[in-house]
C-alpha cells in the first residue's frame, strides 16, 4: 500500500500535556498535509509540508518532515480538551494525481 | 460562504437501489475527489475528476459511478452492485492537484 500509517493508533493525554503522532509513507512523495476529524464530522486541512522543507509550524502545531526515512510528525503543544479529534496524514505521490490517507490518530484530551 | 455542501447528511437505502449522493462547491476549484470512510479506518478514494467531462478510477471504484458535467458539481451514485455500501462518504475539492483538501461534512449512508 502507499498509504501513509499513523501511529499510535490512539492517544490518551491530560490538558496541558504535548501530543505527538507519526506517519509513515512508502514512496516519493510531492507533500504530506496533516487534518483533523471531529466525530462524524469532516476533515479539516492543518498544514502541508513540501517535500523540500524539513519543518513547519502554524500555532501551537509543529510538523517534521524526514524524507529519507520516509516519516512525518506532527507534534500538539500545550494539548486543549477541544484538540479531541482524530488525526490523519495525506501523502501526495509523486506521480500520481491523488492523495493516499492514513488510518489515522484518535487523540483524547482530558481536561 | 465559500465551501462543499454534501447532501443528505443521512440516507437509508434498501438493497438493491440505486442512491445518489450530492456534492457542490463553490470555491472555483478544479479537482473534486469522492472518499469512502469505514468505521475506525482512514479514507479510500472511490474516484477524482481534475476537470470537467473528465473523471479517473480511485482505489475502490467498483459499485460506483460519477459525473462532472459542471465545474462546481461532482455527484457520486451507489449502485446496487456494491456489495457493502453503508459507510461514511466525503467529497473534497482543491484548487490545484498538490494543493490542500478542503471536505464536505459527509454523507452516512446505511443500508436496510
């Protein structure tokens, strides 16, 4: 599959707390974008990062970006009860006109 | 506002219908992509259009079909030929092909 893979599957932090979730990919890739779903909602875009960059940030979201081990992470600062959602990444394939989802994080957030 | 409108929201069908599921935007943008969602798991395409009267197989194309007749309108229709259609669908568009996704709320259809 070219899917990229989220891990941990589930992810159970307290306010306050940072949260952390990986992707993993298997081939070349344009970009990888990050979004968050809200139960039985939607996804929502968070942050693309290009191919190029090793690094971004946007708020309290921070996203690395390693391409020679093919693998992503988007790190949650100072997490909220509102951040509760699912996590997703969506690699752009080289290649290909369209975006591979991964199973995703589910992310709880106690207040 | 500018955005994705899926309707309906919910729908049940009885097997061996046909349903046909609604996605318009209003954002001008080109690429328009129809995503099938199970419980628990992540999406699977089901099939994008780059551009009007022009339409591609996704990953999970079987049991489904679609049109682009107008820019701003990509409507997907469950077949009775698909065996599992109760699932969660999601209609996205970008204004380019490398460019982020913005989604519909989702379409839940259940069959009886």
């Amino acid at each position: 599959s070219q899917q990229g893979e989220e891990d941990p599957q589930a992810l159970s932090i307290q306010e306050g707390e940072n949260a952390t979730m990986n992707c993993s990919y298997k081939t070349s890739i344009n970009n990888l974008q990050w979004y968050r779903q809200n139960s039985g909602r939607g996804l929502v875009h968070l942050i693309l990062i290009r191919s190029n960059e090793r690094e971004k940030h946007s708020g309290r979201l921070r996203v690395t970006l390693d391409t020679s081990k093919k693998s992503s992470s988007l790190l949650i600062t100072a997490s909220r009860a509102a951040d509760t959602a699912s996590y997703f990444c969506a690699t752009d394939v080289y290649n290909f006109n369209k975006f591979y989802f991964g199973s995703g994080t589910k992310l709880n957030v106690k207040p | 506002d500018g955005g994705i409108t899926q309707s309906p929201k919910y729908l049940f069908r009885k097997e061996g219908q046909n349903v046909t599921l609604s996605c318009e935007q209003n954002l001008n943008h080109d690429a328009m992509y129809w995503y099938r969602q199970d419980p628990g798991q992540g999406l699977r395409l089901i099939y994008y259009s780059q551009i009007v009267n022009d339409f591609q197989k996704g990953d999970i194309a079987e049991g489904y079909s679609v049109s682009r007749e107008k820019k701003e309108s990509f409507p997907l229709t469950v077949t009775s030929a698909q065996k599992n259609p109760t699932a969660f669908y999601l209609c996205a568009s970008s204004i380019s092909r490398t460019g982020e996704l913005f989604f519909g709320e989702g379409s839940r259809l259940t069959v009886l």
